[in-house]
C-alpha cells in the first residue's frame, strides 16, 4: 500500500515513544528507516520495526540509553553507545567523526555496543551533504557463511561511502554478501524464490527456496568474508567488544543482539575547494554516463530516482503496515 512519508514517520515514531523512546530518538530512529523505504531499500525500512520493539522487549536494544563520548585524541572518538537503537548510535558517532574533521581535517568514531544500524546511507550522505567524505561500516553476529565454510561465521560486513555530489552525493550503500538478511526476509514474505548461488540452508546445502535460507552467501567469495573478518577486527576488537568470536564460541554474551560501527568524515575543504571536488565529481559521472552500453548509473543514483518519485508516497507492503498498527 501507499503511504504519505510524514503520516509513515508518525506511526513509526509512536510506536518507539510507545515502547521507552524519548521523543528526539523516536523521531530519528523513524526517520532513518522511513528514508530507507523511500530510497527502495525496505530491507533496512520500517519492517525492521518490530524487530527493534522485540529487542526492546528481551532487553538488546535500551530506549533509554546513557551514551558517553571519549575522546581518544585529536581526531579520534570513542562513542559507548550502551545498546541504543543503531540509527541513534551511528548519527552520535557520524556527527562526532564530522566535527573532529572540522577541526582536525579526518575524524574517525568507534561506535561501541550499540544495535540494527539501519542503512548507513544516511549517515554517510549527512556528511557529505555538509561538505565531508565519509565512510561508515559496521559488525555484527555472525550471519553470513565465510568462504570454504558451510556455515554462518561473519557478519555481512555493511558498508558505505559517501563523497559531495551533484544535487545529491555521490553515494554506495552495499553490504558484503550476495543477498542481504532483509532481502531474505523480504522474499520469505512475498514467498518469491531467491537466486541460486545466493545462499545456503541452515545445514549447509544451496537453496533457492527463502523459507529454507538463512545463510547469505559472501559477495565476491573470499573478498566478500575476508571484509566481514576485516570489519570485525576495526569495529569491534580495538574497542574490546568482540561479537563473532564470542558468538562461534557460544559464550552467555552470544545470545544478546549487539552491533558495533565505524564512521570516518574528510573535510574536503582541506584538500581542495568544495566547489572545485563537486565539479570534478560531476565531471567524472558525465564522462562515465558517455561510454557505450546501457543506462548507466552511478552510485546512489538510483535510490535518488526512486526517493523523487516517492516524496509524496511511499510504498510499503500491505503485511508491514498491519504490523505497525498492530503494534
């Protein structure tokens, strides 16, 4: 079904008030997933949301959280997230990174113990929005199979990057696994099949059926797992919060859903004028847009298409809605 942006964002944002959430969090964290559904990305849209109340419920995700921001040096923030929703987390630690580059040229966040991060896009497109480069990844459970293994042992290892564009930034948004766990989510309820050589069962075996998939296959084999390992050692084990190792080793900390992340901002300023890096950008894109073949596109072009044609209405499935009301 259709739904205005702004009535979506006032259901969403009720439920979160609803379940603990201060009115600000609320609000964010709504935005940030209602953006995603406009951009055609509703595998990080609102039917994450009742993902999110479940983790309130077990106690994963705090609605309350008391966050705390080290500074570790002249560029560097440590942000302690103390299990606040991702969205909230990751623009705390994106802002953090972007004014430590204000003053510093490059300012890097860790973002610790925090949850879901949602689509990274946004933060990273915030910054590059305000005239920074920025790069934001993140860690989590082990989901996706690593290569030579028949089974989950990294995250799908979320990636994004972000530079000053045209009208819009410039801006990938991908994870490291040939399907995402949303895409797996969302076939299951559309009951389409997936692609084959995409994912494995719970034992191990190929399948193109979404109701028996539950393990995402690595983007590009040993580059797409070597990432999630890489991601885990930069997110997680230099802000001594390791995830996979606890979790392949079933330790009591395995059971709790928990994400760690990384944003790093550039202030293009310092390198060269802002105007003169967009022109150049711009450039780049035509000149690519010109080689022989199909519509070419470049990265984030096409969630931008999709957004402008959404601004009034957004398009959710009728089975999202009914749990958001339900809820």
């Amino acid at each position: 079904m259709n739904v205005a942006p702004a009535a979506l964002r006032d259901l969403v944002r009720g439920i979160f008030e609803k379940h603990g959430m201060s009115a600000a969090h609320a609000a964010l964290t709504a935005e940030v997933l209602v953006w995603a559904d406009q951009r055609g990305m509703g595998t990080h849209g609102v039917m994450r949301v009742p993902q999110y109340v479940r983790f309130i419920g077990k106690g994963d995700l705090n609605p309350k959280p008391a966050m705390k921001r080290v500074d570790r040096g002249a560029a560097v923030v440590l942000l302690e997230a103390d299990r606040a929703a991702g969205p909230i987390a990751m623009m705390e630690g994106m802002r953090a990174a972007c004014e430590k580059a204000k003053s510093a040229g490059i300012g890097l966040s860790l973002i610790k113990q925090t949850t879901h991060t949602a689509a990274l896009g946004y933060y990273t497109q915030s910054a590059a929005r305000d005239g920074f480069a920025a790069i934001a990844l993140g860690t989590s459970s082990p989901l996706m199979a690593y290569h030579g293994a028949r089974a989950a042992g990294v995250s799908t290892a979320p990636l994004s990057i972000a530079v000053p564009g045209e009208a819009e930034p410039f801006a990938l948004d991908m994870a490291s696994s040939m399907i995402s766990m949303g895409a797996l989510a969302q076939a299951r309820r559309s009951g389409k099949s997936i692609p084959e050589g995409v994912a494995l069962t719970a034992d191990g075996a190929p399948t193109t059926d979404p109701t028996k998939a539950s393990i995402p296959l690595p983007l590009g084999g040993a580059k797409g797992s070597g990432l999630g390992f890489m991601f885990e050692c930069l997110a997680s084990l230099l802000v001594s919060n390791p995830i996979l190792a606890e979790s392949l080793e079933r330790t009591p900390a395995s059971r709790q859903h928990r994400q760690n992340g990384l944003a790093i901002a550039i202030d293009v300023e310092r390198f060269v004028a802002p105007e003169v890096f967009r022109r150049e950008a711009a450039r780049l894109a035509a000149d690519l847009r010109k080689l022989p073949g199909d519509e070419i596109l470049m990265p984030g072009e096409r969630g931008a298409r999709k957004a402008a044609s959404q601004r009034e209405s957004v398009s959710i499935a009728d089975s999202v809605y009914e749990e958001l009301k339900a809820l």
